[in-house]
C-alpha cells in the first residue's frame, strides 16, 4: 500500500494526501457512526485534473476510492471502512459562474448547499432544495443522493435543479452532461444515471444548477391533529386550498425532545400529532383562505387547535420545532428509517406500520415525523442508555426486514431521501427487483470496469 | 422469415399480426417519408404478456423490433425500412386507473396525448405537456423523445410528469420503475434512462403521469419585433415581469405561409419577427404590468408592435398564427433542424447560424421558428418544387453538418426534442463525445443484450 501511495505522490506531486490516524477516522465516516472508519489515505484534489490523475492511478492499482462531500449521509455512502482512498471534494468549494439570463450558478461539487443558496440568494433568486444538514452537506453529496428536504413538496427533488453535470466516471474519463440545456434530446440522459447513484458511476466535480425566483411571501402555520388520518386529511385539504410550500408532520413525542433541548410549548395541552404547514400569503384572501380552512378542520375534526405565526421570529420559532427533531435526538443514537410511499398508499400503510412496531419495538421510543406531501416518513427508534450499541441494532435490522416486507406490499421504497449505502443494502430487493439490481450492476461495469468508485455501495 | 412468424402464430396464437403490404407501408415510416417502410410484420399486442412473448421469441429468431407509437416523430425513430417487427401499442390505449390523492393516471403507453390531457382535465387537473401532434402522437413515444412542446417554459418536458414505467427490456425482463413515487433513492433512477432511449432499450407499456392543477386564466398577447436580439430581449423582459405560461417566437417568412393557409394578418405592416406570449392573468395588476412591460418596449425599441387578444377566440386565432405553422410547411418536405442552446449562448450563435444560413441556403427559403425560452429553435429549409428530393437531402446535410459544428462550438443540442433516430445520426458526435456513445452503447448491450430493440437508432 506505501509503495502505491508514493506511486500516487510521484504522479500528482501537488496533491495534497492525509494520512494522520486522526484524519482518517474524520473523513472515514459520515453521520451513521456504525462503522470504524479505516481508509488508507485522504486524497484533497484542487482540480478536475487531479481527481481524473487520481482516478487513474486507483485503476492501475486497483484500489477502492469514496467519494466525499460532507459526510452527513445517513446510510454510510461515504464510509470508507475497508482501506480504501477518500476522495473528498472539500477543497473545490466555489462558484465557478452565474448566469442571469440562464439563471444558471455553476458550482464545484465540494460546496456547501447554505453557499449556493446565498450566492442564489445574491443574484435575487434562489437555489430551492433544502434541509436542515445545509451548512455541512456538499452540493455533490446531494446530487449523489438525489437530496430531498422540507420543500419537495413544492419544489422536487435535487434532481429537478440539476442542468449540467461534470463527472469523472470510474474509468477515469471526464464527462460534461447535458451542459445546462433545458432541452436536449440526443440519447441516453446520462446526467439523470449519475443522479442518485451514490458515488458508485464516478464522481461528480462540477454541477450546474437551475435558480429560479425567490418565494412569495410565506405564513406558517402549526396545527395539532389527533392522528394518521387527519394528518392526511389536513394535508388534502390545506393542498386543494392554499399554495403549498411545505407540509411537514411530527408526533408529540419529537415535540416532547426538542421542547428538552429550549423552545416554547406551542399549545396549552399536548396533542397527538403536530403540522408545520408554510403557504404562500400574497394577499388578505390567502389569510382568509387559511382560516377558513383551519375552520373546517375544526368542525370536521382533523384539527385540534391551530396557531398562525404573528412575526417572522415566530414563524421561526414553530419551523425549529419540527427542523429541531434530528439534532434532539442525536444522543438517542437513533435507527433512522427513511421509506416513501404513494400518498394513496399511506393510511393503510400507516395503520399497518404503527402495529407492527407497537408490537416489536414495545421496548423502545420510536418518533415519527417527516414529509407526508411527500409520501416520506421518517421512523425514528431510540436506543435505550442501558442497552448495547450492538444488540439494539440487531434488533432494529430484525425489525426493519419486517418493515421492509411491508413496504413492498404497498409498493413504497426503503429510502426515500437518505440512499441505500451499506445502510440499506440488505434491504434493497423489495423496493427493486433482483432483475433491476442486476440492471445497474450492468451499467456500473459500464462506467466503472474496475469496480472502483465507492464498491459495496447500495449492492455488492 | 415465414417459419419464423409462423412460430410468433404458434407461441401467442390470439396476438394480431398484420402482414399485407399496405400495412406494412402504414406501420413502418414516420412522419419523416424519407426512408422506404420495409417491416417483415406488424404486431398489435393487447396485453403486456403479449409483448413480453413478442421479445422472446424476437431474441430466439435474432429478429429487430422497433417499438411504435402515433408515428409522429420526425428523427425516423420509428421508422422500420429493415425487416423488423414493428410492434404497435395502438390497442393499449386505455386509462388503467386514476387516484385523486395522488394526482396520477396510470395509462397504457399507446393512448394519444390528448386523451391523456381530457382524462386530466375531466378530473379538474391538467397534463401540462402539449403539442401540436397531440392528437395523434402516444404518451409511449412522448417518453421515449423526453417531447417538449410549446409549455416547456413553464411546466418543463415529459421526463418531470412520469412518476413510473412499465417497460418490456430488450432482454424480455418487466420492470416496474419508480412507481408512482415522489421520493425514492434506492439505487439508479432507471426510470429516467428509459425516458429519451427512443426504444432501444425497452418498449414502455404503462405509465404513471403526474397531473397538476388548472393553469390560472391566461392571457394571450402578439409582439411584432425588428430582430433576434429584440426577441431575447423581449423574452428577458416579460419573464421578469409576468408569469409566462408560453413565449413562442417565428418569423415574416412562417406568418406568410401561415397565412396562405387562411387566417387574418395580424398588423397593418409586415415585421421581421412575432412573439405569441401567453401570461397569468388573475387580476387588474397583471395586466396594467402587460401593458407598462409593452410600452417599456417600444420605448427601447424591442417591440414595434402588439396586440392583446380581446376574447378567447381571438386568442385562439394568435395561437394558430404559431401552431399553424408545421402544418403549412407540409407540402414543401421541409428538411427540420431541433436545435437547442443555453438561452444565454443564443445571440452569439443566431448571428453566426444566420449568416451559415445565409451563405449556404441562399436557394432555399428557412422558416425559423421555436421556444425561445428554452433555447430551442426550429429551422426548416423548405425544398423548391423543381429540385429532386436526393439533391435537396444532401445539400440540407452538407449545412447541417457545418450547423451541427457551429453548435458544438456554442455548447448547443443537434437535437432539442425530436429525439437522434436515424436523421440525426450522423450527427450526435458534437452534440454527445464519443466517450459518451460508447457508455450508451455499453448501457444498450446490458439491457438488450441481442440488439434486437430498435436497433440502429441513435447510435449503430
């Protein structure tokens, strides 16, 4: 292994390497913290020449490279626990131009999203996806995971603001896909291949991504609603009535831990279930809509109570406490399920899911919460303080197969935002068919006929 | 050959396959005429099974398929002149089934745009994308050209309305894509691949559309405009100041012929160039913005000319000014170019491609026309009565391929949204590298390992 790293050193003499123990261990591993992190060196290019010279000597060497943004993956995808070369993008973090007439912000692939929406947000537009991990995740990391967030619901995913990609596939060659265009029908749309595919079809180094014109003027409401059903039921209603921006659902348990960590008790008693809803609010028939829809809610039951932010800093104050839940939970060790369904599917799905880990999780804290617009919960169990690391996962994964079955019989995905990384893996067939996985095992021998780029990742 | 369809009678005995020369003929050109239809069959499946026996026995007699839609395309992608089976959807047309929560119709791939959109709007929903083949062309070969249309501005192309596929791969295999879902990251977005492959790597048989709400009420104003750059000015202008549904642009030389057709010229004098520009128009204030953004143009000389449609019919009358214009270049065999460009990159380009033009055509009368907002403009060299069809074709490919330079220079599109086929063959490198024909070709033998899907389109 030394004498290819020095191979390494001799071919990009400029290259910046890590090979600290310590250094290691930080760009090893992401926010899943369930593997030990044991790359064998830290690559830091500054140039798409670099990662391409990188590319190239891993080929010759036949060594495994992850692709690294920054790290705050939830199904380990930039883990790197096996002596392979970490190939992070820190280093190329910045604006490469802005275009007003294409409103168009090209970017290296190592920067950070809360920088592309302020330099969007500079030119008077904005760069629409969004969620809580901003100020540390890279615009490349959410192009690999096809990134979703709070504002899907209005917006889509990353993959809707992705005009232009430029890769370097695992057999080292640089590719510029679609080069920014709005049309552009000539075969095979290799960008949309790249798009969620985790690092395993090369690495993206350059992004060209679509802004568009700020938000209207927003209101936020938070509502508290006595279950599934009136979740869905406040959702279909406020959907037909208002202009959506975002609907996001939590449970009072999620409440219960971010109102432990500061925050203000938003109603007098506690409710079953909460809503931060954000609408567009252009005009005073907006407000009256809003109200007369909360109205309706009441009268036909899927609202329990109802408050409207008065300022900005209240409207703030009630988004903290669903943006909060993540980070109140993070001592809990959490077991992070991330599954989508069709909308349609969720009330069955729902009632069928809430017994099933009623019955097997009777021993543990689970919270829900998550983007039902979406069809995308997150399913949260806590570890106990007193139980090991080790056998609470075991009985996560027991629990999460059974969830999986049930997923498939409603036609919905193990991961609807996070990816499938080593995470997910073991639960992939169900959401794809062996015939599909065989499929993309295909088509990263295409790409990466060394199995280089990020092996072991999403399927073996 | 016989013993060959012979075993196709045997294996699916109820499948309708049509073998008389007429509709052979029928069956085997599109809207191209360039190429002699020489299909050996034509095969009318009814069920997904069907198709899927189709494949197989397709792969055991080492037979090409070429999957057929409305047959409006204009790349010759379903052109069959080599003894292929074409197989037509036309009998898998209906809508499968309609979910009001989730805003999907699930349709078979061989239903005609326009039904699609009725069946939207019958539900109180719209299917944005439009055109003006709608009545003939299939949702099937709308997704195998990822079509754009005259609503792209605002509502994006095919790809963003499918939420799932059923495809029928070259290698025989049923894969149910993505289904329905909003979010789904679990591994390679093959969905997305299918969209645009033009069938040669499956036959799309289901689909799962997403619909939208109503648009607002519109209104519908015509720009008269001295030149090319008043026409990227206008388009900045309005943009900015209006919620543009469409922005559509053509020329003297297009309103002429259009007018032969019938029709009221819309100004007292000629122009050099039209806008038909169609804009929310939900209160007073929208319009007075029209209205400022108009006398803004004339002021700083982008506009010479306008006019707002006084009633719904009149507004249908501007409209026809535009969509009138395919049909009446009909008889003159138009050679088409669907070229696209970043919006930016079009001033540069328009000069030098005019002047191209200019220099190389100047026997020949170019109709130019497009979606100014999305970079895509058509440019069609009309053939003079007298001059045969061959000496046309190859002078139209000698420019072509000097046009086909200038847009590699300019980071363009050969092709916007009629998709390579066999017109645009010869001229994908430029557009695409050579790179990356050969990560679609690899891509093509994982999914159609015999060849035997659409073969020679695209690429060979």
């Amino acid at each position: 292994m030394d004498a290819a790293l020095d191979a390494l050193r001799d071919a990009l003499p400029d290259l910046r390497l890590l090979t600290d123990a310590s250094e290691l261990e930080h760009y090893g591993r992401d926010w899943t913290r369930r593997w030990t992190p044991a790359p064998c060196a830290i690559a830091l290019p500054a140039s798409v020449d670099e990662v391409v010279g990188i590319v190239h000597w891993a080929r010759e060497h036949q060594i495994a490279l992850v692709p690294s943004g920054g790290r705050t993956g939830l199904s380990g995808g930039a883990v790197a626990a096996n002596g392979e070369v970490v190939i992070s993008l820190e280093r190329m973090n910045k604006v490469l131009a802005f275009d007003p007439v294409d409103r168009m912000l090209t970017v290296q692939a190592g920067i950070p999203l809360q920088l592309v929406q302020e330099a969007a947000c500079a030119q008077g537009l904005q760069y629409p996806v969004d969620f809580a991990a901003r100020g540390s995740c890279s615009i490349g990391g959410n192009i690999a995971t096809n990134a979703g967030g709070i504002r899907v619901l209005r917006y889509g995913n990353t993959r809707e603001w992705i005009a232009g990609l430029t890769v370097v596939t695992g057999a080292g060659e640089v590719l510029h896909l679609n080069k920014g265009l709005v049309k552009n029908s000539s075969g095979y749309d290799l960008r949309q291949l790249i798009i969620g595919a985790e690092g395993t079809l090369g690495i993206v180094v350059e992004a060209m991504l679509k802004l568009t014109a700020p938000p209207p003027p927003t209101q936020v409401m938070l509502l508290a609603l006595p279950d599934f059903d009136a979740v869905l039921s406040a959702f279909s209603a406020l959907r037909d009535g208002l202009r959506l921006e975002a609907f996001e659902f939590f449970t009072d348990v999620a409440l219960k831990h971010v109102l432990a960590h500061g925050g203000q008790q938003p109603f007098d008693e506690d409710h079953p279930f909460y809503a931060v809803v954000e609408y567009a609010h252009e005009s005073e028939a907006d407000e009256v809509a809003a109200l007369s829809l909360f109205e309706q809610g009441l009268e036909s039951g899927w609202a329990l109570d109802g408050v409207i932010a008065g300022s900005d800093a209240q409207a703030a104050q009630l988004w903290r406490l669903r943006e909060g839940i993540t980070e109140s939970l993070a001592r809990y060790t959490p077991y992070k399920n991330d599954v989508a369904l069709r909308i349609s599917a969720l009330p069955a799905f729902l009632h069928e899911a809430e017994r099933l880990i009623a019955e097997e999780y009777p021993q543990f804290e689970v919270v829900w919460f998550g983007h039902i617009g979406d069809g995308n919960l997150h399913i949260n169990v806590l570890k106990p303080d007193d139980l090991p690391q080790a056998d609470f996962l075991r009985d996560c994964e027991r629990v999460t197969k059974l969830l999986a079955g049930l997923l498939a019989r409603h036609g919905g995905s193990i991961s609807a935002e996070h990816g499938i990384g080593l995470v997910k893996k073991p639960y992939l067939i169900g959401t794809r068919t062996a015939e599909e996985v065989a499929v993309m095992q295909g088509i990263k021998r295409v790409l990466d006929p060394d199995d280089i780029m990020n092996p072991g990742k999403i399927f073996d």
